[in-house]
C-alpha cells in the first residue's frame, strides 16, 4: 500500500524501480520494506534512545536448523553487548556461524531462541511488517559482493533506501552528502560496472549510512578488494565512525581489520569463544 502510494506521488521514481528492486530479494528486503513499526517511544520506527543503552544486544541467542530428521544446531548461547561508537571485529573459521549472526542480528534471519535487541528495542519476536521498518532506520548493512542494483547509478543506488524509508529530507541532497563524505562526487551518475570494485563497496557504504543507522554490519566487506584498497575501506570507515559516531561490526577473515579493532569477538562452532578489547579499544 505505502509503495503503491509512494509510486504515485513520486512519478519521477517510477514503478520500474520496484520492478527492478523486487527479483533482488535477500539484501534489499532491509532497503525496500519501509512498513512504520512502533517503537516504545511511540514514534513510528523511531528506535530507542541510545544514552547508556547498548546499540546493540544479544542474549542466549541460538540457532538451529532441521535437515531431515537431524537439528544442526548453527549459533550456541550466544551473548554479548555492544555500546556505541564500538568498531567490533567477529572473526572465527569458515562456518563457524559469522554470517548467521549477522543475519539475526539485522533481523533477515530469526533466531530459534534468545533475543537481539537493537538499540533497546527486542526485535527476535516481532513480525516482518513491524522489523521492517526498524531494520531501515536502525542497520545498515555491507556485503562482500557490494550488491549494489547494477541498472541504477551510484546516486540512486544510496537513494534506495531513502525512498523506500520516510527519510525526511531530499534523498538526492543526502545521496550526494553521503556519496561525498565516502570520497565519490565525482562518480555520482556512474553505474557499478562503470566503478572499481573499492568504488563500488564506497557507494555500498554511502547506502548503508543513508538513513542514518546507529549500528552498520558488514559481512566479509574487504573480502573483494585488493590489499591497499581494503586498507583505503578501514581507513574510510573509521573515518566515519568517528564523524558520525556510527557502531561498526564487521565479519572478516581479513587479519589487517584487527589493528582497527576497538573490540573482537571470536566465533568457533557456533559459540563464541572470545570477547577481548581489540588494539583501538582506548579511542572507543
Ligand atoms: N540454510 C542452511 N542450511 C543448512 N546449513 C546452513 C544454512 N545456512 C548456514 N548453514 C551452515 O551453518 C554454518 C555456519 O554458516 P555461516 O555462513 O554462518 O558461516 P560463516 O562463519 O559466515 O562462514 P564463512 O567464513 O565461510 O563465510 C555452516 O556450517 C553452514 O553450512
Ligand atoms: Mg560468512
């Protein structure tokens, strides 16, 4: 209905977008779903005041699937807390359960026990209409594989999510805010494949910023670039982190991410086997 509405009283941004936003499924669910949520303020999606409240929580958090008549169980008790302005790193071997984390965490996977609190705000039980619109305003998110809408330009790719939220202001002042502060004036109507890959995750993180989150997540974000180019990503992102004092958790194989570190947390079989200040923990 909202999207129906939006694509009336927006005829410049026409249907096509939803069109082309809709086969893209997994990694835009967070983008395109924009239903208000309540919030214990009250406010539609508003989330939680973050003064001596954790950006984020998770309590006993676990995760099992069933294969056949066998439960795998994937993430085991988890708990941890993260307060703002955290640049926390979660490491552990391939299949140890990174990725799974991020999912519940950011609300695109549900947790079989525990809960995740984002902000104050428990979202393991709420129904999709109701996290959509938190998962807006409250995670950003980052992929290896940037997923940037390839048939849209850099500026409409950070505009996505602007639109699809109830961002206030011009989503086209913010894109080129934001698409400026990640060092890419200059490559505003550039499509991806018209962009390097340091390029393309740059404007992934201008997208994942857009709405002003809290709290960004990023799965494997180096995993594509070359060395000086991830390091020129750290370097942007703790950038950013001190500008806008957004909380940063990033899944990484990468050991050149731990000197960046405020925090690490370390997964193995599904458990996490290690919560240590990271080399920057003094700065957070
Ligand atoms: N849909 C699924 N069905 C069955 N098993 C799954 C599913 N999703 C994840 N798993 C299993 O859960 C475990 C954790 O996977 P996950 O992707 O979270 O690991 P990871 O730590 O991110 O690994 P990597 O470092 O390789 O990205 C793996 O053993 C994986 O095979
Ligand atoms: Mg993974």
């Amino acid at each position: 209905m909202a999207r129906r509405l939006w694509a009336r009283q927006n005829p410049t941004w026409p249907r096509c977008l939803l069109r082309i936003l809709r086969p893209i499924r997994f990694e835009l669910i967070a983008l395109a779903d924009s239903a208000p949520a309540a919030s214990p303020a009250g406010a539609p999606g508003a989330v939680a005041p973050s003064d001596g409240v954790p950006v984020l929580e998770v309590r006993h958090l676990g995760r099992s699937l069933s294969l056949g008549e066998q439960s795998l169980e994937i993430l085991r008790d988890i708990t941890f807390a993260i307060p703002k302005g955290e640049f926390v790193t979660l490491m552990g071997p391939s299949g140890s359960g990174k990725s799974t984390l991020l999912g519940c965490i950011t609300g695109l996977d549900t947790p079989s026990s525990g809960q995740v609190f984002l902000n104050g705000t428990d979202i393991s039980s709420m129904r999709e209409s109701q996290l959509a619109g938190i998962r807006n305003r409250t995670v950003g998110m980052v992929f290896q594989a940037f997923n940037l809408i390839p048939t849209l330009t850099a500026r409409e790719n950070v505009e996505v999510p602007l639109y699809a939220g109830s961002w206030k202001g011009s989503p086209t002042a913010r894109s080129e805010e934001l698409l400026g502060l990640v060092g890419l004036s200059h490559r505003l109507e550039h499509r991806p494949n018209q962009l390097s890959g340091g390029e393309q995750q740059r404007v992934a993180i201008a997208r994942a910023l857009a709405t002003q989150p809290p709290l960004v997540v990023a799965d494997e974000p180096t995993g594509n670039l070359a060395a000086a180019q991830g390091k020129e990503l750290l370097d942007l992102l703790w950038d950013l982190r001190e500008k806008l004092g957004t909380t940063f958790v990033i899944a990484t194989h990468d050991a050149s991410i731990t000197p960046y570190a405020t925090r690490m947390l370390q997964l193995a079989d599904g458990q996490l086997v290690g919560d240590h200040p990271g080399p920057r923990a003094d700065v957070a």
